[in-house]
C-alpha cells in the first residue's frame, strides 16, 4: 500500500508540474514581446511591454478585411487624430451616431470585448516592427500570422481619409476609407 501510495504522489506531482510548464507563457508575468497571454477575459500575443514585463499590449489572435468607414459620402471627420493613442481614437468614433454601421473596422475590434480597439499609426509600426516574432507565436498556436499587407490604423487624416500601413514595403500613409484593408485589434493588459 505504502508503495502504491508513493507511485501516485509522484504521478501526481509529475503532471501537476507538467501543467504548469505547458502555461508559463500564459498567464504569468512579466511578459516580453512574442509571448501570448491569456487572462481568462482576452487573449492575444505581447506586442509592447513596460520596463517591468508586468504590462503591455496585446494583438488579437484574429484578423478581418473591412472598410475603415462605409459612410458615403463622408460629411465630416471624427476627430481620430491621435497618431500614439489607439483607445482615444476609438473614443472618438463612438461618439458618433450609429457608429457600429457606419465604422466597420472599429465595429470588428470593440466586437472582441471590452477594452479592444483599433491601433493608432504609431501602435501599428510597433507590431509591424515585430511582425516576424508575433507571427511566430500566432502561428504556433495555429492562428493566421500578421501578413505582408497593408492594415488599417485608427488615425484619421482627413475627410475622406485615414492613416493605412503597408507592411509589404510599399507606401505607407493616407488610403481613402471606404476601401477595404486588413484589422488587428489591439487591447492593454
């Protein structure tokens, strides 16, 4: 009995320890860029961290291909200006009338939950600069990686314009916004 007692406390003990392996890049901090985190509310791949590893952004798991806005033709801009600021961004289109219909892009990323929003120019170069170590990491977990194209930022530019980053080495800048382009989410952790 002694025996069988010991055989189970050392299983036990062995895939308890195992779990715990197989998570580490889950949850727990600090966090570096690459790593994917999961709180149990969102989930993503570090795209950003602080000094400390114990906050950051994250990119969503997920992409799609819609139109900054299908307002046509558009009568005013929204004041998404920020170039740093993705969130206040987002604030800003939420402030106009039936927003949901009218912004596909901002729709699709505040469709991922709270505190979900689409990144300002600045906040898109940083996942652009670490494309290849995100992309590893969303394709490790059996997820689409960012691609070579070119996706919408929150940064508005003018009237019937928006900030457009082209990740394929082309041009980027203004792209009128009822064309279509790629969608990354972004949320703080």
């Amino acid at each position: 009995m002694k025996k069988l007692f010991s055989f189970l406390f050392v299983a036990i003990m062995a895939i308890g320890v195992n779990a715990g392996n197989d998570n580490k890049d889950v949850t727990e901090a600090p966090y570096k860029v690459g790593d994917y985190y999961n709180d149990g509310t969102k989930e993503g791949v570090v795209f950003v961290v602080s000094d400390d590893g114990m906050h950051g952004k994250i990119v969503s798991l997920g992409e799609c291909e819609v139109m900054w806005s299908n307002q046509r033709p558009m009568n005013k801009t929204v004041g998404a200006k920020s170039a740093d600021n993705g969130m206040s961004n987002m604030n800003k289109v939420k402030e106009q009338a039936d927003w949901e219909t009218y912004f596909p892009a901002f729709a699709w990323c505040a469709s991922m939950g709270e505190g979900w929003y689409l990144p300002a120019k600045d906040e898109m170069n940083v996942i652009a600069q670490n494309r290849n170590i995100i992309s590893s990491r969303l394709n490790e977990k059996g997820y689409g990686v960012i691609l070579n194209e070119g996706y919408w930022t929150s940064t508005e530019i003018d009237l019937s314009a928006a900030w457009f980053a082209r990740l394929n080495g082309g041009r980027s800048g203004n792209y009128f916004k009822n064309r279509v382009g790629y969608v990354r989410a972004v949320s703080a952790f």
